[in-house]
C-alpha cells in the first residue's frame, strides 16, 4: 500500500509539473507526443499539448522503465543468453 500512495504522490506531482510547464519536453519528432519522467526516472508520464483557444494537455500513457515497452521503444532489446550443454 505504502508504494501506491508514493506513486500516486509523485504522479500527482509531474501532473501539477506539467500542468504549469506543459511546453518544457519537446514533441517527440514521429508522435508529436511529449513525455517527462517521475519518481526518479522509475516511470515516464506521456502527453500531448494541443494549443487553442484554451490550451489543453491529454494525459496518453504513463510506463514503467523497468520494463521493455516494446511499444513506446521498439528498438529496444531483452537480453537473452543460450544455455550451453
């Protein structure tokens, strides 16, 4: 219980981040997402910025590092190793 209130404070915290500095990480060239890290680069929290007459931010995604997310970084690699007999 104690990690889902740490992580829902930090997450509190780069929404309020993003909130008040939603042009600080450029788009990303292909996406045109934005992303910014949290909780000491454990998690990545995905935005678009979309300018009007009312600037609004859609929260897309948010991973976690520790994992391959093969989707956001596909040519990320697992690492693997053959077993010798």
């Amino acid at each position: 219980m104690e990690e889902l209130e740490k992580f829902h404070a930090e997450h509190g915290r780069v929404i309020g981040f993003i909130k008040q500095n939603p042009t600080t990480p450029a788009p990303h060239p292909n996406t045109g997402y934005q992303s910014w890290p949290f909780s000491n680069g454990r998690y990545r929290l995905f935005f678009k910025l979309v300018k009007g007459e009312e600037d609004m931010v859609y929260l897309l995604d948010a991973i976690d590092n520790r994992m391959v997310n093969i989707e956001v970084y596909p040519d990320n690699l697992m690492s693997s190793y053959e077993i010798d007999d």
